[in-house]
C-alpha cells in the first residue's frame, strides 16, 4: 500500500476531480490544462485562466413554472435543474450581484436569446429570467446574484442570498434549495435538525443515560435472566395456541363452512397448534441446552460487570480505524486523481457539468489493490480486539475462582495477542477481506453493465440471487473467522486448526449454540428495545416539562435520542453477545476435560454436579432427556 500512496503522490493531482465544465459544445474544463503528453487519448479543451464554473443560465417560462410550483413531478424538476446547471461558464472570478462577470462565453450563451453576450469582450456575460408578474404577463430581468469561490483551487461559484438578491431570482434560487430539503412529512429537514441542534444538552444526557442503562441491564440478565428465557419461551408457547384458538373462533364468527376463508382460517387454526405442539417438544427436549445457554448469559453478565475496561476495546478499535481511514481517504484521493478528466456522461443520467476521471489499467489496479488493504486492515483491527475480548473471558472463565479472581485477564490476552497471534489473526482478517472484496467487485461491475440489462427479469433475478450468496458467504467467514479467534485463545493452536476445531465443536454441540443464539436474541431484543424505550420516554418528558429548551416538536429529538440509545445499546450488547460465545466453548472445553479443575465461575459449577449424574446414569441423553 505504501507503493499505491507513492504511485498516487508522483502521478495524481487532486484538483483535477473537482474541475467544473461549461456548457460549451464540446464542453470545456474550468481551470483545466489537458496534459496531451501523457494523455494523447483526452479530447477536452480547458481554460486555464477561467477556474470557476459560474451558473448563468436562467430558467425560460416553463423552467420558472416548473421550479416554482409546489406540486412539480421531481424527476421533471431534477430534470429541469440538471439542464441549467449544465449550462455554466467559466469565469475567471466569482462575480458578486454587480460586479462584471468575466467569463468565457459558450456556444450555448451565444445561440440564446435571453443572454446578452459580446463574444469580443469577457465583461458582459449575463443572462435574463423570465419573471411573472401575477396577471399573466412576464418581464425580463437579469439573473444575477451574489456568489463566492469553492476554497480550493479549481471549482465552482456558489450562490450567496442577501438582501438586495432580486426577488425572482431569489425565489428560483430558494425552490431549488428547497427541492432538495423537503421532507415527505411536511416538515423541512432543516426544521429537524434545528429541533435536534437545540436539543442537545438532552441528547449529550442521553448518551450517559443510556451508558448506564446498559450497566443496570447486566444486573437484570445476572439476577432475572433465567427468568426472562423461560417466561419468553412462555409466552411464544401461549401466543401460538392463542392464535390458533382465534383463528377457529374468529372462523365460526364470520364465515360459512362453504367459504374460501372459512377453509384458509381452519388450516391456520391446525398450522398454529401443530407449531405449538413442535415448540413445546423443542423446550422440553433441549431444556438442558436452554439452561446452559441461561447459565452463559448469567456467566457472560458477571465476567462484564468484573472487565468493563473491555468496553474501551471497541471504542479504541473505532478511533484506530477513524485515523487510518482518514489517512486512506487521503492516500486514495491521490490514486483516484490519476489519469484525465471528462465531463459525466449525460446519457447514463450524470450531471455533464461535474467530473469524471478517466484511468489506464495500471491505475485500476491500483485502485482495487487499495480498497483490498482498507478491508484488510480494518478487519485486522477488528479482529485484534475480538480476539483479546474473547481470549480475555477465556482465561477469566478458567481463573475467576482462583487466587488471581480473574483480574488482569484483559492485559493478559493483548500481550497474548501482540506477542503470539498476530498472524492468525492477520490471516483470518485475509479472508474476511477476499470475500468483502468480491462482494465489492460485484457491485462494482453490476453498476457498471447495469444500464445495459435494467429491464431484463432474469438478469435481475440473478443479480439478486448473487448478492444474497456473497453476503451469505461474508457472513459464514466471518463467523468461521470469530470462533477460530476464541480456539486459538483456548488451545493455542494455528488458524486453520482452530478454524476446524472451532466448526466441529458447533456441529458437536448444534442445539447447544441453537439455544443460546436464541437465548441471546431474547436478551438482545428485549436490552435494546428496554433501553431505548426508556430513554426515548425520559427525553420526551424532559422535553415536554422543561421550557429551557425550545423545541418546535419533541418528536424529531426523541427520534433522535432513541436512535443513540439504539447505537449505545447495540454496541454495548454485540460485545456481550461475543463474549456469550466464548464463555460458552469455554464452558464446552470444561466439558470436554470432565471439569478436571476447581476455578470455574458460580454458575457453571451445578453442571458439574449434572455430569456426575450422568455418568452415574450413561443411558441417559443430554441432549434428548434434559438431564
């Protein structure tokens, strides 16, 4: 990657993306000096003394009544912006409302009666707008308004409203603003956002809140948790007879027996009742697996409460990957700028005034090579802290009872990682990428031939049918990759025989992993959905009593504080619910040596207890008896 950066330093020249095209016909590049040298392929002239793309043209009649009603099509009015915004020129200088706009006019600006153009002097590039004045009638005045430049060096003049802005241009100018800030709800963003800006003290407590929330949540799953699994399974049980006996009364109610519906109802009463019969012998039977799965999460809650420094691990990880993606993105910009640049195809719906950079195949290859190392080394992070969380509740699993009571665990399992897994780790993050790569080239290329095949059925179906295998494929690596992370912390053994062993012990133990994913949905569901539910009702009362903070309405900033605690809840629970997984092989590998040692945490200490029965009673099934 270090020879991409270099290669994108020596070759690249950022300014060349933000480079603005006239509407000249062929269009011309603002700023731009075409390197003929090294791209004889390039075909568009630039002006080099005219760096900033000025927007002149002014909308005719039918353009003005399409911008300015209020219930235009928005495909007509993207369609009708586009046309003007294509039709800029260069200018040497962003004009003010008054100041001389010294331009270099266009083919377009000259053939347009509406624009006053002297082609023998740059001072006098100005259009008029047709302007209703309310009884049918239209005048003329001229399209100017204030503008100033884009900071960098090769780009356009934005549009700056004051006062002495001419009304028909300030309400064109205004409607093409608002075309893009309306909201379906009736409400401008922009009202939102200053609803949630003023709100902010509200959502900086939230965050705490929601922090804390999440801390009591552990106590809920330690104390309750067993409580919580059975009465769920309870009631998915009691909903499913329930329903079935709706479906037959509900049936009786208000249908014939010789109805359609009648006949649709009675099977669903019988589907309903059948699938409760199937629950009912899948709790009864794998009811040892349930408990193991209540035990982990119990286990999982008291390890967190004991290291919540693990929490520092992610938000560390995400600053890490912050500054490196930062200096990805500058590295990248440098190899995207190689090549020559060509206004955007208007045929494949692009905006013919913005650029598009045209590259050689070494410049491909760069590219991709670069998007491989962003995935590669993101995964990698990720995975040095998966791999420390895990190893950390490992060695904490087999210590807690012990004269240590599993502290330090977390110190311990980074200089395990540094010191003796980076490899495997680097590897499993390889293939974490390879198949993130392929996803990407898919959508890559499908993007590219789309337009050819957007009406064919079957193209479609199979595009679909590809994506949901990659995805599908990412997602079985990825979850290969995070249970060879905790064997390797277990056994210390290479990736791929922690990889093996890791997919073996899931087929071993099938409806013990069944019962705690299930387990872990009913604690994640009901943790996410408790903590942003109280959060969102204390902010809407703090918003509703409290007048120190103005609010149109409380909704946008509950939404607001509910999506948080959303986020602050779910990263809070995904750290749980991975450290759920290696408590359990844990506990599974505890299994395997028939409990040999004395340091395993409280909860686990009863299935000790329960292998000494069955070894008492070897006719019996752990999976099948519930002993």
């Amino acid at each position: 990657m270090v020879v991409v950066f270099v290669y994108g330093q020596m070759e690249g020249n950022p300014s060349l993306i933000t480079i603005g095209w006239d509407g000249n016909v062929p269009a011309r590049g603002c700023g731009y000096t075409p390197d003929m040298e090294r791209f004889p392929e390039s075909t568009y002239e630039g002006l080099p003394d005219y760096p900033y793309l000025y927007f002149v043209q002014a909308p005719n009649k039918d353009e003005f009544k399409t911008l300015t009603s209020s219930e235009t099509d928005p495909t007509l009015i993207r369609e009708t912006l586009v046309n003007l915004l294509s039709q800029g020129t260069c200018v040497s200088e962003c004009p003010t409302m008054v100041s001389e706009v010294k331009c270099n006019p266009t083919t377009k600006m000259a053939l347009n009666e509406a624009c006053s153009v002297d082609p023998n002097d740059e001072k006098y590039c100005s259009c008029q707008l047709a302007e209703e004045t309310g009884d049918g009638e239209y005048v003329d005045v001229p399209f100017r308004y204030d503008t100033v430049a884009t900071p960098w060096g090769n780009g356009f003049c934005i549009p700056v409203i004051t006062e002495d802005t001419n009304p028909a241009v300030l309400e064109v100018i205004t409607q093409m603003k608002e075309q893009f800030e309306q909201g379906d709800a009736g409400d401008t963003i922009n009202g939102w956002f200053s609803d949630i800006i003023s709100a902010w003290i509200c959502l900086a407590i939230s965050s705490v809140t929601a922090v804390i929330l999440g801390y009591l949540y552990l106590f809920v799953v330690q104390l309750l948790g067993g409580y919580i699994v059975w009465v769920s399974f309870a009631l998915i049980w009691v909903s499913l007879v329930a329903g079935g006996a709706y479906s037959w009364y509900y049936r009786d109610l208000k249908y014939r027996p010789d109805a359609d519906m009648y006949n649709y109802l009675t099977w669903t009463s019988y589907g309903l009742w059948i699938l409760s019969v199937v629950v009912f012998f899948l709790i009864c039977c794998f009811r040892h697996a349930i408990k193991v799965g209540i035990a982990v999460f119990q286990t999982t809650a008291q390890y967190v409460k004991a290291n919540l420094k693990i929490f520092a691990l992610p938000a560390l990880s995400y600053v890490v990957i912050a500054l490196w993606s930062a200096g990805w993105l500058y590295g990248m910009l440098w190899v995207f700028s190689v090549g020559y640049p060509e206004p955007r195809p208007a045929d494949e719906g692009g905006m013919p005034f913005l650029t598009i950079m045209r590259w050689d195949d070494k410049t491909h290859a760069a590219f991709f090579y670069d998007i491989f190392g962003l995935f590669w080394i993101n995964a990698f992070i990720i995975g040095v802290c998966q791999f420390v969380i895990g190893a950390s509740a490992c060695i904490w699993y087999f210590d807690v009872a012990g004269d240590t009571q599993g502290e330090g665990t977390v110190g311990k399992a980074l200089h395990w990682a540094f010191r003796y897994h980076l490899g495997s780790i680097a590897f499993g993050s390889f293939l974490i990428a390879v198949c993130q790569m392929l996803r990407f080239l898919f959508e890559y290329y499908r993007k590219k031939i789309g337009t050819a095949n957007q009406d064919n059925k079957v193209v479609k179906v199979l595009v679909c049918l590809t994506r949901y295998l990659l995805w599908l494929m990412d997602k079985c690596v990825k979850f290969i990759s995070k249970t060879a992370y905790i064997q390797i912390a277990l056994q210390n053994t290479w990736f791929f025989k922690s990889a093996w062993n890791g997919f073996a012990l899931v087929i071993k133990n099938a409806h013990r992993f069944g019962a705690a994913a299930s387990i872990g949905n009913i604690f994640m569901f009901t943790g996410m959905l408790a903590i942003m539910s109280v959060n969102g009702l204390i902010g809407y009362l703090f918003l509703t009593n409290f007048t120190f903070i103005e609010v149109a309405s409380p909704i946008p900033p509950v939404v607001a504080i509910c999506v948080i605690s959303g986020s602050i809840a779910y990263g809070f629970i995904s750290i749980f619910s991975f450290t759920t997984d290696a408590i359990l092989q844990a506990f599974l590998l505890d299994e395997e040596l028939r409990f040999s040692g004395k340091n395993r945490p409280a909860y686990m200490v009863v299935f000790e207890e329960e292998l000494k029965k069955r070894a008492a009673n070897p006719g019996c099934c752990d999976a099948c008896c519930g002993c």
